[in-house]
C-alpha cells in the first residue's frame, strides 16, 4: 500500500475515533414498527385472505429511531425531537429512550392522536399486510412555539441536527425555515433526509441525502442516466441554496454536489446486498457526525458510503458501529 492511501486511511480512522460524545438533536417523525409473525396454512372462509397463526410478536421504535439507532451506535450522544401519543406505544418510546439513556426532553405528547404505529403482519416470510395507526397534524402555533423553546435551550449544546422527515406532521416549512437560520447563524450544521412532498421547504440547510428516486420526484423526471444525475443534482442544490446534495444511487453508488460546479462520484463498496432498508439513515447519520468532527464533505461522504456498503449486507434494519467502521475502512477505502 502506498504511503499516500495509508495515510488518507488513517486519517478516516482518526475522524471516527473522534465520533464519541459528538452531541446530534435528531427531528422527526417518532413512531413505532411492530411486527407479528405467524403460520398460514388456509384461506379465510369469509374473504379470499390468508388466516394467519400468530406465534411471534416484536415492537421496535422505528421512523426517525432509524436514526437514532445510527448515530447511538456510533458513540454520539443523541437528542431526540418529536411528537408521540398519550398511549401505550407512546410510553414504550419512553421507556426505550430512558433505557439507552437518550434524552426525552424534546419530546411532546399530544393527548387527542396516537402514536404512529405501523404493523406488519408475516406468515413466514412473506408480508401479508401492514397496518398504519396514524394521524397526520402538522403543529399548531401553540406546539411550534413549545419545538422551537425547546431548541432554543439545547441549540448551544449541539454540534448538528437531522431532520428525519416522513411526512407525518413534525416537519413543515415553518419549522424548516427555523432550523435553517440556525444553520446559517448559529453555525450548527443542519442535514436532512428529505420527503419530495417537502423538497423545495429546506432551503438553506447544510446538506441533503436524497435517494435518486427522491431527486427525480423533486427535478420532475427520472434520473435514469449519469447525465440526467448531473443536471438534477447542480439545479437542486442551486434552488436549494445548501451547502451541498449528496444523491444516494443504491449499487451506482453516490454522488457529491456542491452550488460551485464541482461535483464527486463515489461507487459503492458494497460486495453483498442482502437489504438496503435503513441504509439512507446510515449515510445522513455518517455524513453528518463526520462532518461536525471537521471532516470534508468529501472525505464524510466517503466514510458514509463505507458504512451504507457494510449495512446493506445485513439482514434487516442494521446500524453500524464506530469499532467496526474502523476495522472496515482499511479494507473498503477506494482512492
């Protein structure tokens, strides 16, 4: 190995190491996966449905958790921020959170609305269904007020924020505007997974990490080829007036933009796909926590796609941890 790529390696190592107690407010949507896993073996008498015997049952928190789980697992200290309902799964949040020793503060329960709670139902491996237990508000002046004193007492605290938005009532573009001129005069990075519903709202932010598919819905057509990458990616960033856009391409890798012309594709490392739910969560949460650890966007992406490369060969939602992404990048870092 040359002197040059040893050092560049040892350097991304040394970024990670730094990871530990970095302080990431994670804003969203809160709500809760759960699933049951059962046996079918017949049809129902009364509908051409699957009756399904129910053997298992599991809760996890999921929506912006994904997130938090990341950034947790990482070694940063994680603030949560998010609305919850006066119910049951609304306290399991609770309890998941005080055990990990993950602030609560920044959550708010709204009395009259439950807890978003989606379920999915299996008989073996197949999903049958799933159900969505949910009621979508955006905030009320009265809760915008309570968010935003609320970021007001922790703003000095944090080194960034991620909006994890899923469209379900946290995230508006009142909040956005908000959170952006924090960005801008407080100095603390603001990073988003965007929604296409929302697109156009986070001008202003440090970055962005959509999916093609998402850039595509925003820029308005398909961004099937390496030219029509290119085109979206300089015109959103442009409009968006962020610092940067990185566009997650799935097995084409990624690809870096920034509003002076210069942008950077990155391939993936991947060697195995086996789920890439959840990897869009790894590489904000990367890329973010780099970044604030005074990596450069390019070399925090690089860290990222690593980490996505390492996920999307794990069955299920997965995370990775800080330990492992150093054992890794040895191995995976490309020039």
């Amino acid at each position: 190995m040359d002197k040059d790529k040893q050092k560049k390696i040892e350097y991304l190592k040394s970024i990670v190491s730094s990871f530990k107690g970095r302080r990431i407010l994670v804003l969203g949507d809160l709500m809760v996966d759960e699933y049951i896993w059962g046996e079918s073996s017949r049809l129902s008498p009364e509908a051409p449905v699957p009756v399904v015997l129910s053997k298992r049952e599991e809760k996890i928190p999921g929506g912006a958790f994904n997130v938090v789980n990341n950034l947790y697992d990482l070694g940063a200290e994680v603030y949560v921020a998010g609305f919850i309902g006066d119910d049951q799964h609304g306290q399991y949040i609770q309890k998941f959170l005080q055990k990990k020793a993950i602030r609560t503060d920044g959550i708010f329960t709204r009395k009259s609305f439950p807890t978003i709670l989606k379920t999915r139902i299996l008989a073996g491996a197949q999903q049958v269904v799933r159900l969505d237990r949910e009621i979508i508000r955006y905030m009320t002046e009265k809760e915008l007020e309570e968010v935003s004193t609320y970021l007001e007492s922790v703003i000095e605290s944090l080194d960034g924020i991620i909006i994890s938005d899923y469209a379900k009532g946290m995230v508006d573009a009142r909040l956005i505007k908000r959170l952006a001129r924090i960005n801008r005069e407080r100095k603390v990075p603001v990073a988003v997974d965007p929604q296409v519903k929302h697109f156009f709202d986070y001008k202003g932010v440090f970055t962005l990490t959509p999916n093609h598919h998402e850039a595509g819905g925003a820029f308005g057509k398909p961004l099937d080829t390496e030219e029509a990458i290119v085109d979206a990616g300089f015109k959103l960033v442009k409009k968006l007036k962020s610092d940067s856009l990185l566009i997650t391409r799935g097995k084409d890798g990624m690809t870096l933009f920034f509003p002076d012309n210069r942008f950077f594709h990155i391939p993936t490392v991947a060697k195995k796909v086996f789920d890439v739910t959840g990897a869009g969560d790894t590489v904000i949460s990367v890329l973010l926590v780099a970044a604030v650890c005074g990596a450069s966007l390019y070399d925090a992406a690089i860290l990222a796609n690593i980490a996505a490369g390492y996920v999307v060969g794990e069955v299920g939602t997965a995370t990775i941890s800080a330990s492992i992404l150093q054992k890794i990048i040895r191995e995976e870092y490309l020039v």
